[in-house]
C-alpha cells in the first residue's frame, strides 16, 4: 500500500491575520477570516484584494456561495449559520448550526464551550455543512431549515470541505490528523485519502480546475498537489 502524500505549494498570503475557510469563484477566490470576521476577495494569480466585507459573524470557519450569488459563513463561537449580501455585507438571515455541540477532547470538561460549525459548500441547492463537534457532514435545505442527510466522517476534527469530480463525493480534510479524505455522501464510503505534511494544517479548502486549494489559519493560502486518482 502506497502512502500518498501531498505538497503544498503557497501561492499567496491571506490579507487577513486567521484565514479559515475558502470558496473559489469564477470572481476569485473567497476567504473568510476567523480572527477579524471580514470576508476577502483575492485574485487567483497574485493574492491582490478585489473587494472586502466586514460581517457580523463570530469567529467563523466556512464560507460559499450560493446560485444567487449570496454569502454563506459558519460563524463558529456563535453556533449560527449566517445568509449575507455579497454587495453590502448585509446579514439576510441567521440558522441555527446543525453541528453545535461540544468538541471531543472536551465533552467532558465542566464548563466547555459549545461551538458551531467549519466548511461549508453549496450544491443544487443544498447546503452542506462540515461539523466538528458532531463529526459529521450535514445537508441542509436551506428553504426551511430542515436536515436532509447527514454522513460520518473520517477522523477527528473535520474543517474544510471541496467537491470531487467524481459525482457524489466530496473531499473533506481533518485538521487534526493532517490527511485529506474523498468520501461518498450516501454512505460515508471512503475512495481516496492522502497525508498533507506536517508544517501545514489544512483549515478551509476548496477546488478549482480539479486542484485543491488549502488555507493554513497562520496566513498561507495555497494548492496541495497530489494525483487525484487512488494508488492502492
């Protein structure tokens, strides 16, 4: 069995001092920042700004976009699901996070702190939200709040989530272990893992062109290459 291992090239800095979640755009790529709650637009090919939103959201990890163009954010230490503007950062509607709860090392320390959710992606509608206190990926219809199917996830900090190529799979990366896993939603079947090396932690992540991008949250924004196919 062959150990596949990415290598992360960085391609820019994030303009913000935490970046934790990215969506790429035929705009640009989109990066939410946990420490300052500003939303950025960068340029693919220098990291130059395009545009900045500043949102009331708190500490968040997530962000995409919708077909009409609206913002969504995980505002993590909050426990909400935030609907924005992208023109005027204006905060349309606010959901509960599917996922809230307690961290693992934590459940069972008095007095922890409940959080929310990470990666966010957006699909035919759907919403789907990466949870790490639940440890799972919920899709959400976003019409009524209602949870249509949730899927276990691999390991044990789940963050940044990307689509595959492959229909009805999705690339989600766990923080903590430091590896990258391609999962199938229905049943939680993995196709693919490979490690990502250990100087970088993979928070947001997204794909462009069929090459993920990754945002370590101490300022490097970057791609992880790796063969996209399994060797094992």
């Amino acid at each position: 069995m062959t150990n596949k291992i990415a290598s992360p090239i960085q391609m820019m800095v994030s303009p913000g001092p935490k970046p934790n979640g990215l969506q790429a755009s035929k705009e640009g790529l989109w990066v939410i920042d946990q420490d300052d709650s500003r939303i950025h637009l960068l340029d693919w090919s220098n990291g130059k700004i395009l545009k900045e939103i500043h949102t009331d959201t708190d500490r968040s990890s997530g962000i995409t976009i919708d077909d009409e163009g609206n913002i969504w954010i995980a505002s993590t230490y909050n426990c909400k699901i935030y609907k924005i503007n992208k023109d005027s950062g204006k905060t349309l509607e606010i959901y509960d996070s599917p996922g809230a709860g307690i961290n693992a090392t934590r459940e069972l320390i008095d007095g922890s702190e409940k959080t929310g959710d990470h990666g966010l992606e957006w699909k035919d509608g759907k919403l789907y939200i990466a949870s790490p206190p639940s440890q799972y990926i919920h899709e959400m219809d976003p019409k009524n709040w209602v949870e249509l199917n949730r899927t276990k996830v691999p390991g044990f900090r789940v963050h940044g989530i990307a689509w595959a190529e492959e229909e009805g799979t999705i690339w989600a990366a766990d923080t903590a272990m430091g590896i990258v896993s391609r999962i199938r939603l229905s049943d939680s079947r993995i196709y693919d893992v490979f490690r990502v090396p250990e100087t970088v932690e993979v928070h947001g992540m997204t794909i462009k062109d069929n090459v993920l991008w990754y945002c370590d949250d101490r300022r490097p924004i970057g791609t992880l290459i790796v063969d996209m196919k399994p060797d094992f």
